[in-house]
C-alpha cells in the first residue's frame, strides 16, 4: 500500500511539474503576444498618421491645383483680350491707311 500511494504522490508530483511547465509556456506565450498586439497596435497608429497626413497633402494640393486652373483661366481671357486689342489695332490701322 505505501509503495502505491508512493507510486501515485510521484505520479502527481509528475503532473504539477507537467501542469508547471505548461503554465509557464502559455505565460510566455501571452507575453508574446502582448508585445505583438502593442506592436501591431503601434503599426496601426502609424499608419493611421501617414494616412491622415496623405490626405492633408491631398487636399492641400487639390486647393493649389484649383488655384492654378483659375489662374489658367484668367491668363486665357488676358490672351483673347490682348487678341482682341491687336485686332482692332491692326484693323484701326488698316482704316488709317486707307483713309490716307
């Protein structure tokens, strides 16, 4: 009888020492794992920033791009006025000399 209970305690001695090691496997694990979440978690802020900072710059550059249409826009009219004012100029000077 001894030797049985003496068989069984080192058999559970086995297994806590089993349970142990596991125990100390899954707390290594979620170690891990915790530094790779607080890791991605980072990843994500970042990107979260370049992604904000993207579409400032986005923005910013649709504004300057309009700025620069309406810029076109008013150098074409300065170019068909200045046109105009050269036609007539050489219409007028055409009527000049004719009437000379």
């Amino acid at each position: 009888m001894f030797e049985e209970q003496k068989h069984q305690t080192t058999a559970v001695d086995v297994e806590n020492l089993q349970l142990i090691d596991r125990l100390h496997t899954m707390s290594s694990e979620i170690a891990y794992l915790k530094m790779t979440k607080s890791e991605k978690e980072k990843q994500e802020e970042e990107l979260h920033r370049a992604l904000e900072d993207g579409a400032f710059i986005e923005s910013s550059m649709r504004g300057e791009l309009e700025q620069q249409h309406i810029r076109i826009e008013e150098l074409e009219l300065n170019i068909l006025s200045l046109q105009v004012m050269i036609s007539l100029a050489q219409q007028s000077k055409r009527t000049n000399l004719v009437l000379i």
